[in-house]
C-alpha cells in the first residue's frame, strides 16, 4: 500500500499536479479560538473569540454558536465536547448531555469554570495545580441563525449542518482550570512589518502580482513564559514553545509554520506569481491574511489584514477635498479625480473604516478613526500602488 501510494504521488509530480498549501483557505474554516485568560482559577471566567475564514461568502452574515464543558477533575479528558457523535451530529447538543452548556451566540462569549470543580480531590493532589483542561466548542455556520433560536428551532438549524444542506466548520480550544497562583497569558504580537514598514492601522496591504513581501513578527521574550509542572518526582521548571502559523485566501507562504525565536523570515509570494502559476490574481484582486501564535499550552493571538493586488496601469487619483461629517455618525467625504481608484485613505496614518467608492455622492466615504483632538495629514493610497500625501489636513475637535 505505501508503494502503491508512493507511486501515485511520483506520477501526480511528473503530470504537473500541485497540491494546495495547508495555508490557503479556500472555503469555511476556522484558524484560531482563543480564549482570554487562556487559564482561569475555579469559578473564573473567560473571554472566547472565533478567528474564521471563508472567501466564498465575503460580506455574508455567518452564525456562531458557542458550546462550553466542565472539566474532568481528574484530568483524564471525559468531557462532553470530546463525543465524537457531537462532532458528527452536533444535533445532539440540543439534549445538553451533562457538563455541557450552551454558551450563546455570536462574535463572543463567556465561558465560566464550574465552582467547585477539584472537590473531590484531596488539596495535595497535583491536578489542582497543574490544571485540568475545560473545552470550549464554537460552531460557525454559513447563515444567519436568529439569536433567539431555541428548542425545535435550533434542532433544526443542526439538522441541516448533519445533512450538509449548510456549509459548517466546527473547532474546540481548551481553557485550563487551576488553583496555582501565576496562570499562563496569551502570546502578544508586538511588531509585524511588511518589508520592513508597519501596515498603516485598519488599512490593506498593497501588493503587485508575484510580488515577495517579507513578513516580519516579533512576539515579546516574556510571552515564552516560564512555568512549574508538578510531576511525581517533584515540581519541573520549563520554558513555553510559541510558534505562529500565516494563512491566506490566496498566494502562498515559503514555510508553514516557524518558531518566533527562530532568525528566519517568512516570504509571502502574492497572486500572479510566475513560480507559482496555479496561484492567479484573483478576479477582484482582493484577499486577506491571517497570522496565528500559539504556545504550548494552549494560549493564541491572532491578526488578520486585506491586501490588494495593484493594477499599475490605473490612474494614481488626485484628492482635491476632504468633508467632515456634519453629524455625528455620518461618513467622511473625499472627493476629487479618479476617486473609484482609491484603495485607502489615511488620516494622521490611520485609515477610514469601512471605506468605499460612492457612485452616488461621486465621493470616497468611511468613517474617521478614533484619534486625540488635533489636527492630521491626509494620505491617499491607491489601486495602483501609489501612496501620496495629498497636503491637505483634516482636524479632530
């Protein structure tokens, strides 16, 4: 059988048959689940947020449902969310099986360590300090699922995800539950460069076909942190493993994964690259980026970007006019030549919110960022690569 298998990846090889990277995401999928505290004390709660990705649905809603369960106190992994029939027919999570709870739904939820849950165990017992592991389970379905479903309702949204008539992804991230004192933190992501500059904040990443962006992430010494393990033997001292892991919707990556102490960069090769001709750009010229750090514990950060991938033979616009909202809660107006060809604009380096082209105000509107009172430069940043200072100014009251 390994033979067999062997010889039919030689033969997909010399047929020119490429295999997609374990870094594109191409239709529904979850990347990352974390959980702030990643580790809680009896009793204590976090804070869950799904990081999902599904390029065949952009701008469509898509529901999440959060499921949380107990811990085991004995630390042998006999939770709920490890039923496999669950995860095949998570219809019955609508029976609530013991130590399981539904969370809510939506972007968030809380998840709250049951109480007493090391009662049972004598205070010596090591597991009251090393932890036992709570799951959290977060279910994304591609509609949009009224929050007040309940009962037949709900049964009935899982009875479509079992019949595949609703595209859905399912993934479980665990929160430790412990007495010790010093809890483990999520990694922070301090610095990340593209080429060597920063993305401008809520602004998308300007790329030319094939173009070899360098991506550069720093995650702080102190996020590898150092910890104590009771063993049998005695306490063990021990330092996190964090490594990260970039995923696209389109282009690739020169490795999967990397170790944030390692020196070694990572390329990311755009759409339209000549090395990669199965990789096209894509017919909006649009994608994202996501980057996900984990340590060995279980604790997650997680940033995601746009990028754009520049068309060098469009006009570079030429902004003549910036209007103020005059009510609060209506869009900044940028007017002036070749507006549909705008890709961004920044005020004191910081882009408008979701920001687009209005055909009807003939305008580029978004909303204006969060800033101190004062007064900031106007940047513009186009569909062809350009990014220029327009010299006008726009003032915060």
């Amino acid at each position: 059988m390994r033979a067999h298998l062997l010889s039919i990846m030689v033969l997909a090889s010399s047929c020119g048959v490429q295999f997609s990277p374990e870094t594109l995401v191409d239709s529904l999928r979850i990347l990352a689940i974390t959980s702030d505290p990643p580790e809680v004390a009896p009793g204590g709660q976090a804070n869950v947020s799904v990081l999902f990705g599904d390029p065949t649905r952009v701008g469509q809603v898509s529901t999440i449902i959060w499921v949380g369960c107990d811990p085991d106190p004995l630390d042998l992994n006999r939770t709920a969310c490890n039923d496999a029939s669950i995860l095949v027919k998570p219809s019955l999570i609508t029976e609530y099986p013991p130590g399981l709870t539904l969370l809510g739904f939506g972007p968030k939820a809380v998840y709250t360590a049951k109480p007493g849950v090391f009662d049972i165990l004598e205070p010596e017992n090591t597991i009251r300090q090393n932890g036992s592991i709570g799951q959290v389970m977060a279910i994304v379905i591609a509609e949009d699922v009224k929050v007040s479903a309940m009962g037949d309702e709900l049964k009935a949204v899982f009875q479509r995800i079992e019949n595949k008539e609703t595209p859905t992804a399912i993934g479980l991230t665990r929160i430790v539950v412990s007495e010790k004192p010093e809890k483990n933190l999520n990694p922070a992501i301090t610095n990340l460069t593209f080429d060597d500059a920063p993305l401008p904040l809520g602004a998308r990443l300007q790329v030319r076909p094939g173009q070899e962006v360098a991506l550069g992430v720093e995650v702080p010494e102190s996020a590898r942190e150092h910890y104590s393990e009771l063993q049998p033997s005695g306490p063990v001292e021990k330092q996190e493993v964090v490594v990260g892991a970039w995923y696209s919707s389109n282009g690739r990556f020169s490795r999967e994964r990397f170790d944030v102490t390692s020196t070694e960069g990572t390329t990311f090769f755009a759409p339209g690259s000549t090395k990669f001709p199965e990789d096209p750009v894509p017919e909006k010229r649009t994608g994202q980026l996501w980057l996900v750090v984990r340590d060995n514990r279980g604790a997650q950060a997680f940033e995601q970007f746009r990028f754009y991938v520049c068309d060098e033979s469009l006009p570079t616009p030429r902004v003549t006019g910036v209007m103020a909202p005059a009510v609060a809660g209506d869009p900044v107006l940028v007017t002036g030549d070749d507006m549909p060809k705008v890709l961004d604009i920044l005020i004191g380096g910081v882009a408008l919110e979701t920001s687009t082209y209005s055909a009807v105000r003939n305008a580029f509107v978004g909303f204006p960022p969060v800033l101190l009172p004062g007064t900031y430069p106007v940047t513009m940043r186009g569909q062809n690569c350009s990014s220029v200072d327009t010299g006008l100014t726009y003032t915060v009251p």
